[in-house]
C-alpha cells in the first residue's frame, strides 16, 4: 500500500524525526480513515513539536519526556496560543505517543500524566428582559395557532422546558389548579416545575377554544396540536419561534433553547438559589448549570461598563 503521503520536508527537524511522524500518518490514514485535512494538522503540530525539541532540549520525538511536553506546552501559552490550540496540540501528541507505545518504539507514554487545560464553554445566547416581552407579544391572537404559539412560548419562558419537552407535553402532564407540570427529561428522569399565573392563564385560554378550532373533531394526544391533529414537532416550532422574533425585531442568532436560557439567566439575575435552578432546569449536575452566573456576571459587567463614570 502506498499510504498517505500528505506531509511536508523540513530541515529544522531530524529524519528520524520526520519518518516518525510520517509512519505515523500513515497508521492514521490505514486504521482510523482520518480526512487529509486532518492528518496534515497532525504532522504539524508534530513537526512543530519537534523542531521545538531540536532548538530547546536537543533532543528527538521519541526520546521527549513528561516536562519536556509540558515546558513546549506552556512556551506555546507564554506566546499567546488560545487554550484550544493548547488542547489541540496535546491531543496529537497525545495520539501520537500511544500510538509509539503500541508499536514499541517508547516504554513510557509521556502524555499519560498531562490533564488537558480546560475550555471555557461557549456561553449561551440569552435575551433580555424586554425582548422576551416583546417576543410573548408577537403573536397574531385573532388566530388559533397565534393563542397557541402565545400559550407555548409563555410556557416555554415560565418553566425553562427543553423545546423537545414543550412539544411533547399531553394535557394530563398538567396540574392547572396546583399550577405545576410534570415533565419527563434526559434520562427518564421526572420533574415538577411550577407554571406560575401568567403560563397557567394563557393555556387556559388555550384550551377553551383555539385547541377545539385546531382539531376540529380530530383526536390527538398532544396539548399544543396542529391542524393536521398531531403533535408539533421541535423543528415546527423553531420556525414559529423564529418568524414570532422577527416580528418583534429580533434580529440576534437564536437558538432553539434561547427561552430556556432566558428562563435561567432571568431566574440568576433575580437571585435564584442556583440549585434551583439546577432542579428546575432537570439538569443532573450543577456544574452545567452554573454557566448561567457567567451569563449574569457578563451582563452586570457590561452595564457597569456602559453606565458607571470610570466603567
């Protein structure tokens, strides 16, 4: 077999060097179909690597050591790179020396002791206060599917669901005089979440009569149908959604989740207890939910920032 061949020559490393990285491309490319794109990233991380070797510690790719790895790590953050390229270079090398553990070209792995830095999670989209007031507004009431949108983003709001969740709720999931809704989530795993008036009023609403004008005599187990006399799908409703933000002029990216975060950033900003939050939002560990006081502190910051004399 010919192999794959996508790397390049370089005088600043060793040809033992050189040939190591590319049999090492080569495995890639027969045992794991990795793209090309992909395997000429992996060679240059490593040549990089590897030409650091040469200039700093004299020595060669398969004779680097733990602190070795983790001094080239930390000169590459001294120079400015961003925890991913970080995160990225220790993944090749990481692959690369276990795949020399394997072949027996080394008796130790040098990465094995390396934790990767951590990365911050992108932070979720949120909208204001305002604009969730106005998004609430968008609808066309004088239709049934306007009460029902108005019904199922109001929901969406009051409870923080997973849109998946939203559509997926039969009336008898809803307690309307003990103003709760009983929502089975990731895992199976059951929650109660509160409504509160403002959700319990619109669903009301609802439900005298703009869910009889949508099915017709139709039956459908679904509480929010369509006139088809089925359930909506998450896919329906992202697009209602979208048109009812653009209506309110909304023009920010939304995601399918952008109330659910509002929900929580909302709940943090007010002084929610976080854990909560946490139960509310079904999530099993708090770590997930604490990106939520990111999202607050960002926000404080930038009105600290556009409002206080020395901001």
């Amino acid at each position: 077999m010919a192999g794959y061949r996508g790397g390049e020559t370089d005088s600043l490393i060793s040809a033992a060097a050189a040939a190591e990285i590319e049999r090492f491309a080569d495995a890639a490319w027969m045992e794991r179909g990795l793209s090309a794109n992909t395997l000429v990233s992996y060679q240059s991380d490593l040549r990089y690597f590897a030409r650091w070797l040469t200039e700093n510690a004299h020595t060669d790719l398969l004779e680097a050591r733990r602190e070795q790895l983790l001094a080239f790590l930390a000169a590459g953050v001294d120079s400015g790179a961003q925890p991913r390229t970080s995160a990225r270079r220790l993944s090749t090398l990481r692959q690369f020396y276990q795949w020399a553990l394997r072949e027996r070209d080394i008796a130790v792995d040098p990465t094995a002791q390396i934790e990767a830095p951590r990365l911050g999670r992108p932070l979720p989209r949120s909208l204001s206060e305002a604009e969730v007031e106005a998004l609430l507004d968008a609808p066309d009431l004088s239709t049934a599917e306007g009460l029902r949108d108005r019904a199922m983003l109001e929901v969406l709001y009051a409870t923080g669901l997973r849109v998946s969740e939203l559509v997926g709720l039969q009336p008898d999931q809803l307690s309307l005089t003990q103003g709760l809704v009983r929502v089975t989530g990731k895992g199976n795993k059951e929650r109660l979440v509160p409504l509160g008036d403002e959700a319990i009023r619109w669903i009301e609403r609802f439900l005298a009569s703009a869910r009889r004008e949508l099915l017709d005599v139709q039956p459908c187990s679904a509480l929010f149908p369509t006139r088809r006399g089925a359930g909506m799908t998450r896919q329906a409703f992202w697009y209602r959604i979208k048109k009812h933000a653009l209506a309110a002029g909304i023009h920010q990216s939304l995601s399918p989740h952008t109330l659910r975060h509002a929900f929580a950033t909302h709940l943090v900003n007010h002084g929610a207890d976080l854990r909560v939050v946490q139960l509310l939002l079904g999530h099993s560990s708090l770590s997930t939910t604490q990106i939520y006081t990111h999202v607050a502190r960002e926000r404080l910051q930038a009105l600290h920032a556009r409002h206080h004399p020395r901001g």
